[in-house]
C-alpha cells in the first residue's frame, strides 16, 4: 500500500484497531501506525496533513 491508498489503510486501521476512536488520534501516531503496517510500503516524506487527514476520513467512514 502507498499513502494514497487511504480506504484501503483505514479499512487495515480499523481492523488493527478496533479500541481506538479515529476521531481522537493525532497525526503523529496516525503516520505512525501506518508505516507499520504489514503491506505499507511508502517513502514517511510522501505523506502530508492532507493525507492523513484523507484516512483519518476513511477511517472514521469505515468505523
């Protein structure tokens, strides 16, 4: 996955989890737990606050 395969991160976050309200996160864990993610392959330079905020969206769509 590349950062902007946002629906398909979200759906990965709300399954590694399902504790967590993603309308609560900040964006430094955001980027985080998804650089971490098993089939993330992305460059950490290539993301922005407009990416994350676009799977923050997701996220809390999929939710």
């Amino acid at each position: 996955m590349k950062w902007t395969d946002t629906h398909d991160i979200a759906i990965e976050l709300a399954d590694r989890f399902p504790e967590i309200d993603p309308r609560t996160i900040r964006f430094t864990d955001l980027m985080e737990w998804v650089m971490a993610l098993d089939d993330f392959d992305d460059e950490p330079s290539r993301c922005g606050e407009r990416i994350l905020e676009a799977i923050q969206a997701a996220w809390i769509e999929e939710v």
